[in-house]
C-alpha cells in the first residue's frame, strides 16, 4: 500500500516536472513575436515629437536666448579682454617703438597694438550675430507673422478652419525656433498673396537696417580707429592718417546704405510681381492657336500655282506684278521704284503714259506712196 502510494507520488512529482520544464521551455520563447513591435513605437514616438508641446513656443524663445548669448556672449566678453591686455601692455610697446627714432610712429606703432588686436575680436563677434543668430531668430519672427496673418483668411471657414490655421501657425513657428543653427540659413518664410509679400517686404527693410546695417556701423567703432593707428604706424604722417579714418568710415557707411537699398529694392520687385495679375491659362491657349492658324494661312503675296506646262520665269528675289501695273519705265532706277510707294508708281506710269498717246495723236502723218498715186488730184496739183 505504501509502496504504490509512493509511485504514485513520485510519478506525480516527474509529472509537475515535465511540466515546469515545458514551460519555461514555451516562455523563454514567448517574447521572439514582438520583435516587429519597436519600430511602430519609435514611430509613434516620432509623431509625437513633431507637435507643439504646451508652451513649446515660449520654451523655444526663452531657449534659444540661452544658445544664442552662448554663442555671442564669449566673443563679446573676448573682446573686451583684448582691448584691457593690450591696453595695459602698451607703455612697454611705446618704449619698443621709439627705438626707430620716430615719435609718430611709436605713438601708431602704440595705438595699432591696442586697435588690431580689438578690432578682430569685435569683427569675429559681429560676423557670429551677423550671420547665425540675427538669421535665425529673424526668421522665426517672419514665420509667425505671416502664420497670423493666414489665420485672417481661415474666419471664413468658421472654427475649424481657424483652429487648424493657428495650429499651422504654431507648428510652423515651432519649426523655425528649432532649426538647426548654420551659418547663413535659408530662409523657411513663404509668404502667399499681395499683402503677405508687402508684410515680409517691409519687415526685410526693417531687418536690414537693424541688423546688416546696424552692424556695419558698429564694426566701424573699432575699424576706423584701427585704420588711422596703422596708418600712422607705417607713415608717420598724421594727414594721410586721417584720411584713412575718412576712407573707413565712407566704406562703412556705403555698406550700410548698400544693405537698405538692396532691401528696399527687393521689396519693391517682390510686391509688383505679387500684385501682377497673372495671364490666364486659356488667354494664352487662344494666343497659341491664334498664331498657329496665321502662321498656316497662305501668304497675300504667294504665286498663284501654274497651270501644267505652263513655265514661270522670275528673279528669286523681283516682285511680282499684277497684270493691271504698267511695265516700268528704261530709265527709271531700281532705288527709284523701290523709294515710291505702289500709288505713286501707278500715277505716275498713267500720267506718261498719258502724256505720249497725246503726242502721238498730235504728230503729222506722212502718207504713204500708195495714196499719193491714187489721189488724182496730188500729180495735178504738183503740175501746177
């Protein structure tokens, strides 16, 4: 009795086994289906990444002043040490200097160590501004007016229209807050319609003289004093000195001036080619197939096709004559007749020919030997 009880225990004991050994077989393989399953996550998660956050917008601004100031901020702060370690070098520079003799060219030789070095610093921090940050940021404000200014137009389509306007308006401005930082970036803005194009066009204008412009102006702070000092320092004369400080200072300011007219001129063409109308498409189809059929009808000029056997002799490059124009005259030159018009031509070829029927009619006729015999009265006439 015991000893099937024990049987039956350690059959049962194998049996759990077997089973727990074929799970764990069956589990360990269990997960190999959702191998397929990472890629429509990473999908999902992709989607999601490209909508606005809450306050995505204003998180961005605040953001990019933060990678904005890292980039400008080292160079400003750069360059103001240079100007202070240059500056504080600059008796032992002078000492240097006035070895060569000439009191002038010590005090440039002074000054240019003081005005290169800062006006380098200062030119490296204006081109960062000038061409990633002022760019950027730049655009991103274009970009959010003209996403407003599509939002007008949406009212006409109720709430969802303008719901789905300010959305694009968001999702937009989004992007452009996020772009990548590059060197002279393309602009994403794309104005629609005539009073988009003049929007964008008069914001350029205004960019262009608060950033370019501005910036030309401001290297001039360290450019014009770096010209007179290297100047003086090669010369020693203190006029051709400051006629170099002149020079800079008109270069800076055509710059300037270059810029805003550049802007100006843009937004003008940009505004006209928005407010042409364009030609419609089936103007121009009419144009085509007006053309084409002139363009098959048969010349006024054109020879009239030859009757068979009949041979046509003519010049390549004569005119032909209506069988009603009069031959023309021997004497009369070819620059002549091509001087006058066909009217004059045919007046004139009728007033000669006029003009000889009358001469012909007027002139005596001599008879003939054969009316002089048989007139008998002309052999008694002569007898007497």
């Amino acid at each position: 009795m015991q000893s099937s009880t024990r049987g039956h225990t350690v059959l049962t004991a194998a049996g759990l086994a077997v089973a727990s050994t074929a799970a764990m077989a069956i589990v360990p393989g269990a997960p190999v289906a959702p191998e397929h399953a990472p890629p429509v996550v990473s999908a999902d998660v992709r989607l999601v990444a490209t909508e606005v956050p809450p306050g995505g917008l204003i998180t961005s601004f605040l953001g990019n002043q933060v990678i904005y100031c890292s980039i400008i901020c080292p160079l400003v702060v750069q360059t103001g040490a240079t100007a202070v370690v240059t500056s504080v070098l600059t008796p032992a520079t002078f000492l240097g200097a006035l070895q060569a003799g000439d009191l002038l060219k010590a005090l440039g030789a002074t000054a240019a160590s003081v005005t290169g070095p800062t006006n380098a610093a200062a030119a490296a921090t204006i081109l960062a501004d000038g061409s990633e940050v002022a760019p950027r940021a730049f655009n991103a404000f274009k970009v959010g007016v003209v996403g407003l200014l599509n939002v007008v137009p949406s009212v006409a389509d109720g709430l969802p229209g303008v719901l789905a306007a300010v959305q694009s308006a968001r999702q937009d401005t989004f992007d452009a807050l996020n772009a990548p930082i590059v060197p002279n970036p393309t602009p994403t803005v794309t104005p629609n319609g005539f009073v988009q194009v003049a929007v964008v066009g008069l914001l350029n204008v205004g960019g262009a003289v608060v950033f370019p412009a501005f910036n030309e102006v401001l290297g001039a702070t360290t450019a014009v004093p770096d010209a007179v000092a290297q100047e003086l320092a090669v010369t020693g004369d203190p006029a051709r000195a400051i006629a170099a400080g002149v020079a800079k200072t008109a270069e800076a300011g055509n710059a300037a001036v270059s810029v805003i007219a550049d802007a100006v001129v843009t937004a003008v063409e940009d505004i006209r080619a928005a407010g042409t109308p364009a030609v419609p498409t089936t103007t121009t189809a009419a144009a085509q197939t007006s053309s084409a059929a002139s363009k098959s009808e048969p010349s006024v000029d054109a020879k009239p096709p030859a009757s068979p056997g009949t041979t046509i002799r003519s010049k390549p490059t004569a005119k032909l004559r209506s069988a009603a124009d009069p031959e023309p005259a021997a004497s009369e030159s070819p620059s002549a007749r091509t001087a006058t018009s066909h009217p004059l031509r045919q007046i004139a070829a009728d007033v000669r020919k006029a003009v000889r029927d009358a001469v012909t009619n007027e002139s005596p006729k001599k008879p003939s030997s054969k009316n002089a015999e048989a007139d008998p009265h002309h052999g008694s006439s002569a007898e007497e």
